[in-house]
C-alpha cells in the first residue's frame, strides 16, 4: 500500500446540508476499494488565489490515507463527475507503508488529542494565574529600563 493526501476544493456556496453528502461519499470510497482512512481536516472556507468557475472562494478538505492507485482513480473519477468539487490534488506521501504502523500511528494521535484537550483545560487555569504574576514583573522591569534610558539621554543633551 501508498500512503496519499488529496485535498479538495469544494463549492463553498453549499451549505453544510449541502456539502456533507460530497465530503462522506469520499470518505465511504476509501473502505470499499481497500482504502484506511488516517486523517481528516477540515480546512474551511479559504480565499482562491484564482478564480475556479467565478468563485473568489473555496472549502478545502484534506485527506490523508493509505491504499493502491485504483483508490486514487476513483476517488479522482468522483471528482470529475460532482461539479460540487472545483478542483482536487493527489500527492503520495510514502510508497510500501505498512498498515500497522499507520494504525499505531493513529492510535498515538488520539491518545495525544485526548491528553491536549484534558491538560489543555488543567493548564488554562494554571496559566492564568502565573501570566498574570509574570505581568505585572515585567511592567516593573520596563518602567525601571525606561528610566535609565532617560537619564542616559539628559546625561548626552548636557554634554
């Protein structure tokens, strides 16, 4: 197997009804042609450098994965097809990846979201506490260096 990133560009005067049905048909070719899904990202709504068929904008989707090139064929043949896709880019990001190893690669990921997210909430209140006493040092400190600086400069206007 290949590991591949695509990224879409999707029509971005769908709305979210509107869009999720484009964005879950990519995500159901991967499983039917042998295909594991690593990660997903939801990008948005992003400026063009060009315009794609009149549109100033555009809702960028990547997905990274793992399969054989007929996964890439179709999910680009999809692409051809929807005119709700404005333009798509394959890049293949590893040749002979072992399916096991992106497995325990995603499992590392989660495991390292769920920690972020839980020390992300303990170290907001933490933080908060100690930013504050570290302002009010360095607003000591500044006042005390503007200070000397003043009177380094009287002390060159005298001369």
């Amino acid at each position: 197997m290949q590991r591949y990133e695509t990224i879409f560009i999707i029509d971005p005067d769908l709305s979210e009804e509107g869009r999720a049905p484009v964005v879950e048909r990519l995500l159901q070719l991967i499983p039917q042609q042998g295909g594991t899904l690593v990660e997903q990202d939801h990008w948005g709504s992003r400026k063009l450098a060009y315009p794609i068929r009149k549109k100033q904008r555009g809702y960028y989707l990547r997905l990274d994965y793992c399969g054989l090139g007929v996964l890439v064929d179709e999910l680009e043949r999809f692409c051809r097809i929807d005119d709700r896709v404005l333009k798509y880019m394959t890049v293949k990001l590893a040749d002979d990846v072992s399916v096991e190893k992106v497995q325990a690669e995603m499992a590392e990921r989660a495991a390292a979201r769920a920690a972020a997210e839980s020390g992300a909430v303990q170290g907001t209140e933490e933080a908060g506490a100690s930013a504050d006493d570290q302002d009010d040092d360095s607003d000591e400190d500044l006042s005390e260096d503007n200070e000397d600086a003043v009177d380094e400069d009287d002390e060159d206007d005298k001369e």
